[in-house]
C-alpha cells in the first residue's frame, strides 16, 4: 500500500513537471510569440487624422444620421412609414383605447390628490 501511495505520488510529480516542460517549450514555439504582446509585430500607425479629416466608414454613419434627422424635422412623423406601419398603428392605439377606457394616449394623464379628512380622536 505504502509503495502505491508513493508511485502515485512520484507519478502525480512527474505530470507536474511534464506540464511545466510543455509550457515552457509552448512559450518558446514561434506562434507564442506572435501571440505575445511584446513581439515585435506591427506598431501603431504613425499617420494621425488631422481634425478635418474622418474615416470613411464614420463620415458614411454621420452623414446617414444627419440625413435622417433632417427627413424627420421636415416629415414631423417617422421616416419611410408605409401605409402597413400606419394601419398597425392605428390599430394598436384602438386597442389600448378599448382596454384603458378611451382618453387621450398621446398625453400624459393628469391625477389629482384630495387631502384625507382626519378625526379627531379625544383622549380620555
């Protein structure tokens, strides 16, 4: 018993220094080292935007945003809403109407609190 406990742990300690082994020769391979941060691949690009110029991508984004804002300004509704959209919207309005009693949806409702009236209790 005492011998297999002791092959078990000789065992157990020559996995651990197999394991160390394959790290440290993994960590030397060349594919490590293109993983690495301190590889001495591509640096940062040294050409900087200057304030007036823009990535094409961001300019296209800008230019979608701006245009779509000046399509909503002038519509006063949402833009490109077929007649599908209006009839479904239509609808869905009708039905809160039916289910919370009518009243304006589009505004916010206004509540008024009345002051409970307290007795006055004598003691005795």
């Amino acid at each position: 018993m005492a011998a297999s406990l002791l092959r078990i742990g000789r065992l157990g300690y020559c996995v651990k220094c197999l394991q160390a082994e394959s790290w440290v020769s993994l960590s030397r391979t060349s594919t490590a080292a293109t993983f690495s941060s301190k590889s001495g691949g591509s640096k940062k690009s040294t050409k900087k935007n200057t304030p007036g110029q823009m990535d094409p991508i961001q300019k296209l984004f800008l230019d979608s945003i701006r245009e779509y804002s000046s399509k909503s300004q002038a519509t006063g509704a949402l833009v490109d809403a077929g007649p599908e959209y209006q009839k479904a919207l239509a609808e869905e309005i009708a039905k809160l109407q039916r289910l919370y009693g009518g009243g304006d949806l589009a505004s916010f409702p206004e509540f008024t609190f009345t002051e409970p009236k307290f007795d006055e209790v004598s003691q005795k």
